[in-house]
C-alpha cells in the first residue's frame, strides 16, 4: 500500500504517560514523604524532574506535541476536584492548612476523615477518587498545576498541549456528597461549572497553550438525550469564549456513537477518537456525520491498553481512510498510555524472540510517530520500519507459543453439553445435601486468610535464595495447619486451606499455566501509589500439572469437615491480565476455561466436595456500551460453565463476586449455574438477599454478614440481626453464612473475634428456625 502525502503534515501526540518513572521514582518519593523521610521540596524536586525525563523522552523520540497536566501525585480526576474547587467540607481545613497534606487527606483519609470514595475509570483497572458534589456546591478556578505544568514543558522549549478531565465526563463521574439526596444529580451543576473551566482555559491561553485537551471518555457510553445535550451546551459555551485556547476534544476507550454527530457540530477545533477495538465502529460514525470538515482529528490507532505491537500496515490503511474525513489527521494511541508498563526492553527474562511482539509506553510512541511520519510522507519514509514490524508480527503469528494445536484441537470440539453440568440444579442439591451433610445455615469463608508478616517476608526469603522451597512449603504447611485448626476450633461448617501459597489470585495461577508471561518491571498504576504487574495472555493456554491439588488435599487430610478448593475463574483472569488481541476474548476464556477444568476435575478425584471459582471481575469487564453486553456475557457466562461444568452432580460448586450492585447481571449470574454465591452486602444491610429474590433466584446464596474492608469485629447480635434479614428473602434450606469477601487483608486477632461471632450467629438463628 502507497499513501499519499497528506496536505497538513500528520503530527505524533499522546494525551499521557505512565507516571512513576523507569526505578519507580515517583512511588517512593510519595510514601516516603507519606512516613517522614522525604521532604515536600524532595517530593516536588522528583516529580519536576520525573515529567522533564518524559517530556523529553517523548520529543526525542519525535512525539510533536507532548501533554502537560496528566502527571499526578495520586489521581487526575482527584486533580479535577482541585482545579475547580470542589473539595468536601470535611476535607477543606486539611487543603487550608497546606495543599499537599490536603491533597493525600482527601486521597486517603486522616485519623479523623474518610477520602473520597475510590471507583475503577472506566474500563479499565485504574481507579480514580469519585467527586462529592450537591446542590450547595461552589465551584472556583484553580489553574496552579495545570500552569505550572505547562510552564515546564514549555520553559524545555517544546511544543505543550494541557490536558485536562472536560467537564461533562467530570460531573458525570461525580456522586452525592454524604447528607446530599441520593437522586442528586451532579449534571445539574454544569452551569455552574463551565465559568471555572472558562477560567482555567483563559489561564492556560495566557501562559502560552495554544491547544487545550478536554477528556471526555464518559461520552462514548450510553447516555440519555439530557446527558448528551449537556455535551451540547458545554461544547457551544466553551467553544463561544472569545479569550481561549484551540479546544480538542478526546474520547476513548469505546465509540462516540450517538454523541459524535454532537460533538463534530461543536463548535470546537478538534476531536480525538479512538480507532481500536469496538471503537474502529467511528469510522463510520464519521463518514455518517459528514467527516470534521474544517476540524482536526486525533486519530488512536495505537491500542493504548494493550502491550502488543501495532500493525502497522493496518493502522495505516486506517489513518489514510481518515485523511478524507478531516481537514487534518494526526496520530495517537487509543487512550493515555498510563495503563501500560513504561518500557519493554526492560524486560531481561523475556525471550528476545517473544519481547519482539512487546510494545510498552515507550514502544507505543515509536510507532505512532513512525504511523506519523509514513502518513505525512508516504510509506516509502518508513520502508525500514513497516519491513520490521511485518517481521516482528509473523513471528507473533507463527509461534508455537501462539498456535498449540492439542489446545486449539481441545477448544474446537468443546460441545454445548461440555458447559452443562449433568443434572440441573434442583437434582444436584438434593444430591450435594446427602453428601455433604451440612446443617442449615453452613458457614464458611471466601478464602483467603491473613497474609502475615512472616509469609510475606518467606515468599520474598525464596524469591532471593535465602530459604529453599522445601522451607517455603514448610511455612505454608505450617499456615494451613492453624487455619484448619482454627475453623475446627471455632465450628465453621465448610474450610478453606487459607491461600497462604498465594501472593495474587491471578498471578498464581498465570505463573503454573502454560501461554502465560510474566514480567519483572510491567507495572501499572493500580491507584495512587498501588502498581500491579499483569501477567501477559500471551500464547495457548494450558496447565501442565494440577496447581492447587497439593494444598486443598493436605488442608483435607487434617480434618473430617469438607474443605473447599479455590481457584479463580476464567473472565477474572482475563480481565486482571493483558489479552490476546490475535483472536476473539471467547476463544482465550475457553482456553483458560478448559485449563481451570482439569484442576476442577483433578481437585474432585481427590476427593474435593465443594469447589469454588472466583469471578470477582464479572462485571466490572462488562463493555462500556449495553449492545456489546449479550455477546461479553455469553462467552463469560459459557467460561464459567466449561470450567466447572466437568463435575459429579453432588459435587457442589460455588462462586464469589465482591460487590453488590449486580442486578443487571443477575440473569447472567444465574447462568453461570453455580450451586452457591456468595456476594458482599454487610454494609447494604442484605440489600442483595432482597435483589435476589426480587429476581427469583433460585440457587443457595451467602450475602456477606461481616464487612471485611474494615478491622471493625462485628457482634454476634449484629450478624444475627443481618442473618434474620436475610432470612426473610432468602429460605433457610439457600442461605449461607459468610464474611462479604477473603480476609487476606485483615489481621488475625479482629479474624478470629469475627468469625466466632459469626459462627455464634449462625447457632443462635439455627435454633429459632421452626423445627421441621
Ligand atoms: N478467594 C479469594 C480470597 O478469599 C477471593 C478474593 C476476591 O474475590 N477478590 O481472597
Ligand atoms: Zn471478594
């Protein structure tokens, strides 16, 4: 394919970059401010110097434009809540005092104050700080850091565009302040709002920004004819200043859909959207509205949640669709490269021939600016590299880490009856009943015990040689053994071994699967100065040999009680790990799907009696737009099924999910055919119980009655009290008693105290249940 020399030439940007720095810099300058070893002006000199290292990192490599204002100490929607303002009441003699202390009081809460609520962005497994908003709020302009910001950027001489969260997505993402109506509508505040951003853009014109970003990612989810008149009247208001900067606006991680044409008649300069994945759907959208005549578009070609190597060839062919439909095309990845690790050739463990297929941050600003430069002038200016990258993607294509033909065969024939259990439901617990044994109201846990000090510090002991594995596994020995001894002490009704051997619920098992990479220095911002290191869906998934077997049957061997296996289920460990992007995310579930039912299967000829699959991820990985939620949930659904569907119909299988708010998935829940749910609702007080029922769920279910999240030790009373509520949606022969989620996080004395009362609960309501 020849393109022809675009009229304007196609200029490289992105809208941002991952944060911490190559040594992870920015995490320890934090927390050790946060404990008194590093001084603010010591925090505030690493940061400046953080951003200058990317700024120039990022126009050394050739990037034209580089963003300013997306760097943060914590959160940039938590940035937002400054810039306008909108700090909480409780929060404001913290800001007072001094804005730093104020910022982390409002990020994490002091003795005294809750933070802000913390929720997943999107998407996408970064989480952001939810604004408090009411009618009483006011809002005033703070442009400090987004000045300051682009000051620096500028004073390296190089061409700087802010960005910052637009208004609309910000409000949209708001929640009632505490004491505010819980039907508060947060849009309402927009006039109020659109002064402060007027501000702040006249600010940025001012100190020298000639474009200004506004992210507007919450548009290309569904919204009502309100919401997207709101994005009308925001757009025609902030496109009528007379004293601003050339505004342009960026969507991503979906499709604009309905809120393109809105946004293309703005009066705005610019647009960005995204091109991957579900999104690619705006080439059409953009056709169907005429193009952006007279506009520039931002074209993410680039994934930017993804670590794989562009096609480079592909996103071409994209971007030279596009020069027609807009009066100029630059190149961008999907979103902000802050949910990718910073840089793959930091990767020594990762065979050469495999890191080949890698693009990290750094990567992903080579390839747009060589995307750039073949747009701008022709792809006989990028011989070298597309010749490369055509390289690096057949070996991807061709590798037998890709292409196992004993898992693709094993897939292939996977039938409809694979993903059923033999019997329904109603046959199999009278089934489980009989072999089970268990009074009414059994009680269990969801699995995991606290990780202590001592385990930590033996998993880092055998990860650098100081103890060997047969000491490592003695440790672990030692763990189950008081965790078993404690369940029996106590009288829970079904065990669990604890998970000591586990540091992550994904990543062990992505360490024994076969197809699965790891990397030493991948990380990604979790939330605030939390990083996780994915494990990468790299090939054909398979498992060796069984992974958990070993400790549910030693667990089992030193008690008569029924311990549960546990494992994490096939959409979780899509959703907390990078995908395949070479093949559908169905035929990867079933892959891992297929994996998890030889452990399933191997963990019930063990002698295992009662199963669980974890799938806290269900549903935070619904797609962002309703019409793509039947197919997600038919391939997650039928995962969960292939999984466990392998197993004795008096084998009982249970499943767990951490939240509560899951009434537009029940249906899918009830599919997953599970025999046992446990959900969190300690702090709806059963709200859960009810939404079941209302929904005529028809399985046993364990809607928490002790709230894990925080070292507060229910009373007996106090769970017995949930219990009876529980009670009366749910029937005794279906309810379980159990805590909201695992007790990885807790400590062991507040573990004790509240499972006591919570097996006291249980007898205390056992016995005012009518004797039948
Ligand atoms: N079994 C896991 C545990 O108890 C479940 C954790 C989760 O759902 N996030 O830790
Ligand atoms: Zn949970």
């Amino acid at each position: 394919m020849t393109t022809k020399p675009a009229a304007a030439a196609a200029r490289a940007t992105v809208y941002g970059y991952p944060r911490q720095g190559q040594h992870r810099e920015l995490k320890k300058a934090i927390e050790g401010y946060w404990k008194g070893r590093v001084t603010a002006d010591a925090l505030r000199a690493t940061t400046a110097e953080l951003r200058r290292t990317h700024w120039l990192r990022l126009a050394e490599a050739g990037i034209h434009e580089v963003p300013t204002g997306d760097f943060s100490l914590y959160d940039h929607v938590l940035d937002t809540t400054v810039m306008v303002g909108a700090i909480p009441e409780r929060h404001r003699d913290a800001v007072a005092a001094g804005p730093l202390d104020g910022l982390f009081a409002m990020a994490r809460g002091t003795q005294d104050v809750a933070p802000l609520e913390m929720t997943k962005w999107f998407d996408t497994n970064y989480h952001y700080l939810v604004p408090e908003l009411g009618p009483d709020t006011v809002f005033t302009a703070d442009s400090g850091k987004q000045v300051g910001e682009l000051a620096e950027a500028l004073s390296l001489g190089l061409t700087a565009r802010p960005v910052l969260v637009g208004p609309v997505t910000y409000l949209l993402l708001a929640k009632p302040a505490p004491g505010v109506a819980a039907d508060f509508d947060p849009l309402t505040l927009l006039d109020r709002l659109l002064p402060v951003y007027a501000e702040v853009l006249a600010d940025l014109r001012a100190a020298g920004a000639t474009w200004v970003q506004l992210d507007e990612p919450a548009l290309v989810q569904d919204r009502t004819p309100a919401e997207l008149n709101a994005a009308a009247r925001a757009y025609r208001d902030l496109g009528g200043l007379a004293d601003r900067p050339k505004l342009l606006v960026a969507s991503y991680f979906d499709r604009l859909g309905e809120a393109l044409p809105v946004l293309a008649k703005a009066p705005v300069e610019g647009l960005a959207l995204d091109f991957t994945g579900s999104a690619a759907a705006n080439l059409d959208g953009l056709a169907a509205v005429g193009g952006l005549p007279g506009k520039r578009l931002v074209a993410g070609v680039v994934d930017g949640r993804n670590i794989w190597v562009n096609d480079l060839t592909k996103s071409l062919t994209t971007l030279g669709t596009l020069l027609g439909l807009a009066d100029r095309v630059d190149v961008s990845a999907s979103c902000s490269l802050l949910h990718v690790p910073l840089d793959a050739t930091a990767e020594r463990d990762i065979d050469p021939q495999i890191l080949r297929w890698l693009a990290f941050a750094r990567q992903k600003t080579a390839e747009i600016v060589t995307l750039a430069k073949g747009l701008a002038h022709g792809t006989s200016a990028i011989t070298a590299e597309l010749a490369a990258n055509r390289a690096d993607l057949a070996s991807r294509a061709e590798s037998p880490l890709t292409r196992d033909p004993a898992v693709r065969a094993r897939t292939g024939a996977v039938s409809a009856a694979d993903a059923r259990r033999s019997q329904p439901y109603a046959e199999r617990a009278v089934a489980q009943h009989a072999h089970l044994g268990l009074p009414l109201l059994p009680t269990t846990t969801i699995g995991s015990f606290p990780q202590t000090t001592e385990l930590r510090t033996a998993r880092a002991d055998l990860r650098a040689s100081r103890i060997d594995t047969a000491g490592y596994e003695e440790r672990v020995k030692a763990e189950i053994q008081e965790v078993i001894a404690f369940q029996e002490k106590t009288g829970l009704d079904v065990l669990v071994h604890g998970e000591p051997e586990r540091n992550d619920m994904v990543q062990y098992f992505a360490e024994q699967l076969t197809g699965y990479l790891a990397t030493q220095h991948g990380w990604v911002q979790s939330y605030g100065t939390r990083y996780v290191r994915p494990p990468i869906l790299a090939g054909d998934i398979s498992r060796p040999t069984p992974m958990t077997v070993r400790w549910t049957t030693y667990a089992q061997s030193l008690t008569h009680r029924p311990v549960k296996g546990m494992l994490t289920g096939p959409v979780t460990m899509l959703a907390w790990s990078f995908v395949r992007d070479d093949q559908p995310l169905g035929e990867t579930a079933r892959q891992v799907a297929l994996a998890l039912r030889d452990e399933v299967d191997d963990l019930e000829a063990a002698g295992t009696s009662v199963i669980q699959v974890d799938e806290p991820a269900l549903r935070e990985t619904l797609p962002l737009r309703r019409a793509d939620h039947p197919e997600y949930l038919a391939w997650a659904t039928e995962a969960f099924r292939l999984s466990t569907g392998g197993v004795r119909p008096d084998t009982q299988i249970h499943t767990h999910m951490c939240y509560a708010e899951f009434g537009d998935i029940v249906r899918a829940i009830d599919d997953l055919d599970a025999d046992v749910i446990s959900l969190e609702a300690a702090r709806s007080h059963m709200q859960v119980a009810r939404e079941l029922a209302a929904h005529g769920y028809p399985r046993e279910a364990g809607p928490g009655v002790y709230d894990i999240h925080s070292p507060r030790v229910p009373s007996a009373e106090e769970a017995a009290e949930l219990l009876r509520t529980g009670l009366k949606a749910i029937p005794a022969e279906r309810l379980w008693v159990n805590p909201d989620c695992g007790l990885k996080t807790r400590g062991w004395p507040e573990t004790r105290a509240s499972l006591e009362n919570l097996v006291a609960a249980a007898r205390t309501v056992r016995s005012e249940l009518p004797a039948s």
